[in-house]
C-alpha cells in the first residue's frame, strides 16, 4: 500500500517535472521568436550586427593568422592544429551565446525591478531570462567557430579512427554545455552582485580566448586552474588533444579525452543548483 | 568675456558629473578590472610565446610587448573602444525622441555630450586603468618609463587619444538620425576600434602595407601612439610629429561632427501629441 503510494507521488513528481520542461521549453520558444520578429523590423542593422557578430571573432582569427605571418609554430603547435582548438571552443561558445548569452542582462532586471514581471508570469523563470531579447545575429559568432572547425578538419593531416571522428561532435556539444553551465551560474551570480555582471566575461569570453591557444603557452597553474577548478579545459584542450595525439601539459589519464559528457552535466546541475538558490534568495526591490 | 567664463563652468559641472556618475558603480568597477586582469594574463602569455618564437618582432622586446598588453587592457575602456561609452545613450535619446529636449538647451550638443566623455574618461583612467596596470608590472616583468616627463608625455598622448575617440564616437550616435537603431554601427565601430588601435594586435607587427595604412588610422591614435610613447618610441621632434598626428584627426572628426549634427538637426521631426 505505502509503496504503491510513494511510486505513485514518484511518478506524478516525474510527470510534473516533465512538464516543466516542456513549459519551459515552450515559453522559450515563444518568446524568442517575439524578439527574432521584432529584430526583423530593423533589418539592415539586423544583417550589420548579424555581420559584426561573425566579424568579431574572425577579427580574433585574423590576429591568430597576423601572429602566423611572422611565425611558423606557436607553443608548439601548427596554425591547422590552433585552427581546430580555435574552432571548436567558437562552435560551442556560439551554441551557448546564441541560446544563453541575454542571461548576462539579469542583473539590471533586478536592479530595476523588472524581474517581477518576469516572476508573476505562468512559465519557468530560467526559460524568461534565457529568451529575454534573443540575439539571432549571434548566429554570427557560431557560424564563423564552426567555419574555422571545418578548415582544420579539413586541412589537418590525422589518421582518423571511428572514435576520433565520434569526438568531434561530441566536444563541440559537450563544450556548448560546459559553457551554459558557466552562463547560468554567471546570471545566478547576478542576484548576489547586481553590478558585478561584467565579472562573468572573464570566465566566458575569457575562457573561449584562453581556449583557442594550446595549453602549451600558459603558464602550468594557469592551466591547471582551467582543468580542476573551473574545468573549461573539457571544453576542447582534453579532447582535441586526444584527436591531435598530442600530450597534455598536466599528467591525465587517457580516458579523461572521454569525460566532457560527464564535466558537462555535472557543471550543469551545479550551474541549476546556483541559480534556484539565487532565484530563491531574491527579494525584490522596495517601493 | 562672462558668457565665455560662463560656458566653461557649465561644460566642466558636465564633465564632473560625468566622472561621478562613472564613479558610483564601485561594484561595477572592480568586476571590470577583475576582467581586465584575467584578459591581461591570458593576452600576455600568448605574446611571450609569439616573442620566445620571434625575439625583436615589431621592434618590441618582450618586456614592451607585455608593457604593450597591459597598457591595452587599462586604456580599453578609457577609450571605450569596445563602446560603453556616452553613444549608447545619445543613440536612444535619438530613437526615442528625447533629443528634442536636449536641442532646445542653452549648450552645444557635441561639446555637451565631449564633456560627459572626458569626464568618464578621468574615472576610467583612474578606476579602471591604474589597478591591472599594477598587477601585470607584480607578475611580468614590464617596461615602465623611468623619467616623470615621459609619463606626462604619456598623458598628452591619451588625452588626444580620448578626443579622437569621442570624435568617432559622435560620429557613430549620429547615425541613429538615419538608422534609427545604432546597434550595426556601433558594432562595426567597435570592431575597427579593436583592430585598428593595436588591441588584437600591436599595429607594428602587421605585415608590410597592412600595417602602414593600419597606423595611418585615426584608430591608432587610441591606443598604439599612447602605447609607443609609453614605451619611449617616440622623443623629440618626433613626439611632436605624433601629437601632431592625433591632433589633424580629432580636428578632422570633429569638425565632420559638428557638420553631421547640422544636417542631422534639420532632419529632426518631432511627433506631436
């Protein structure tokens, strides 16, 4: 009788959770096709910053390929090996930009009380703040990282196995998760440190610039930092290493190439954990 | 003569309140050099391992290849060159219609919206210049001018760097007049902005022409001349030269501002109601 029970509330629990997510997911939807509409009404200065987002980060290429004009290695490593880690990170920073890059807006939603709005409204909090103004030119930045991937995997001489080939994908999407984790905790750090949203650049942009040069030109507590403590280096060090054979700079474990799934979700569910806690710790201004 | 003493009263009560405004947000300020510094670190050392490669690139030792990261991290947002200086708002007040208000007030608007900017650009300097500075001299070894008169030349250089960068800024916000939305163009602007100051990139290690017309750029005015005459590049005559160079562009950009803000107003159409 009381295990029938407990298995029923386990079941209603996972019904309800499932459809919270597909609450979310809808509202997510939605709202980010309002603003894709609403950017549309401005169409030249959509297509310029569409243009300027994939010119961004060329611009950073560019600088890759300037330095490359007046060297033939750097730490080591090739212009088409620098290319691959280059391309991978852009690919996933660009996923996570383009799905979760408004999320850094929260904290001037709480400072001017907006976010009430946004609390009173039938759908979850996390689905408003992440559609909130969606950027469609960030489409620019994705496009032009997965460019720069395609010409490595191109030009790039590796001796290709089933599971090397299978870890291409698998790094940019597992990439993509490590860096929503760090948006996430980023906006939850916001309800904490409302003006304090500029702190979590160093960790995004900074990270994807960090990530496009071989770990091989920082210094070992630098890379060491970006492996245990915030473990970007799942994003693409470990595992385009592992495709390039390459050695990694800290002694690791082969089987690490194979951990990003596992970096990603636990950084995730750390990320979601932050951000109820945020959620719930916020009280709104005063009148 | 009063009216004269009178103006400069009230474009200097600007440019205070333009510091203090800036000043205000500390919290904002320290997480702003927190990402200065993380960005510093991470530039200098792909800059040692493209120096260890090439000793001498772009005639820079390796210690004023470093000084060079630094003085782009503590100068990028004195010069704004990734925005966030006054054209986000000036791009507004054109969309909303707002700067109606601001063209019936007794002041000029460039030189109103050039004192807002000088302002900020002090606090900037002060908030969040000095602070990475100090903290990548600790951890690199960096080539810090030891006579006081090359810091004051440094401080010219920056001041014209400053103008030269409102001026371009101006131009951009006056855009709105025409766009209505100034997001495209103060993203190209701040583009060009990283590019051409010597942010990505000392402009001296820029191949052959590209890096001639690159420093020919009124961008690098912004930052690779302050940085050079930082890094003692530039003495004598040829300091003079260099001034001489960012005074033609901020008087050149300036003036085609003040031209454009004439054409501009007489677009202005304000909706009754």
């Amino acid at each position: 009788m009381d295990d029938s029970v407990q298995a029923r509330n386990g079941r209603t629990r996972a019904r309800h959770g499932l459809a919270q997510v597909r609450d979310g997911v809808r509202a997510y939807r939605l709202i980010s096709g309002m603003w894709i509409r609403s950017l549309m009404a401005y169409r030249l200065s959509f297509a310029m910053t569409a243009f300027g987002n994939f010119a961004v980060t060329a611009f950073d290429f560019a600088a890759i390929l300037l330095m490359f004009s007046q060297v033939d290695r750097l730490g080591g490593y090739s212009l088409s090996e620098i290319a691959l880690l280059y391309g991978a990170t852009c690919t996933s920073f660009g996923i996570a930009d383009l799905a979760l890059g408004s999320m850094d807006r929260l904290g001037k939603r709480v400072r001017d009380g907006t976010l009430d709005t946004l609390l009173v409204r039938p759908a979850p909090v996390i689905a408003q703040v992440a559609a909130d103004r969606f950027g469609l030119h960030r489409l620019g930045r994705l496009v032009q990282g997965a460019f720069v991937l395609g010409y490595a995997l191109v030009v790039l001489d590796i001796g290709w196995t089933p599971v090397k080939i299978l870890m291409v994908p698998l790094m940019v999407l597992c990439g993509a998760g490590i860096f929503a984790a760090v948006f996430v905790a980023g906006a939850a750090f916001q309800f904490a440190a409302r003006d304090a949203a500029e702190v979590q650049n160093a960790f995004t942009y900074g990270g994807t610039t960090l990530l496009q040069f071989p770990p091989t030109v920082f210094a070992k507590d630098l890379v060491r930092g970006a492996t245990y403590i915030l473990p970007l280096a799942f994003v693409n060090w470990i595992p385009a290493l592992y495709v390039l054979g390459r050695p990694y700079p800290l002694d690791l474990p082969t089987w690490t190439a194979f951990a990003p799934p596992l970096v990603a979700a636990v950084l995730l569910a750390l990320a979601g954990l932050a951000w109820r806690t945020g959620l719930r710790s916020y009280r709104s201004t005063g009148s | 003569m009063r009216v004269r003493t009178g103006r400069f009263r009230l474009y200097a009560a600007v440019a205070r309140s333009g510091f203090r405004r800036y000043a205000t947000y500390r919290t904002a300020t320290l997480a702003g050099v927190f990402t200065n510094t993380v960005f510093g670190l991470i530039l200098a050392y792909t800059y040692i391992a493209l120096w260890d490669e090439r000793p001498g690139l772009g005639g820079y030792d390796q210690s004023q290849a470093l000084t060079f990261v630094w003085l782009g991290q503590a100068l990028l947002t004195v010069m704004a060159l990734m925005g966030g200086g006054f054209e986000g708002e000036l791009i507004e007040r054109i969309r909303t219609g707002d700067i109606a208000v601001d063209l019936y007030r007794p002041a000029d608007l460039q030189t109103w919206w050039l004192a807002t900017d000088l302002g900020r650009a002090l606090f900037q300097l002060l908030g969040r210049g000095v602070a990475p500075m100090v903290v990548g001299a600790l951890v690199f070894d960096l080539a810090l001018p030891g006579e006081p008169g090359r810091w004051l030349a440094f401080l010219v250089a920056v001041f014209l760097g400053v103008l030269v960068s409102f001026a371009i800024r101006f131009l951009v916000a006056l855009s709105a007049f025409w766009l209505m939305d100034g997001a495209g163009t103060t993203q190209v602007a701040m583009l060009a902005g990283t590019f051409f100051s010597g942010m990505l990139l000392p402009l001296n290690v820029f191949p052959g022409a590209l890096g001639e017309f690159a420093r020919a750029l009124p961008w690098s005015a912004l930052l690779q001349v302050p940085a050079d005459v930082f890094l003692g590049k530039h003495t004598g005559v040829d300091l003079l030269r260099t001034y001489a160079f960012q005074i033609g562009w901020a008087a050149a950009l300036l003036t085609a501002g003040r031209l454009l803000q004439a054409v501009a107003t007489r677009r202005v159409v304000v909706q009754g109601g």
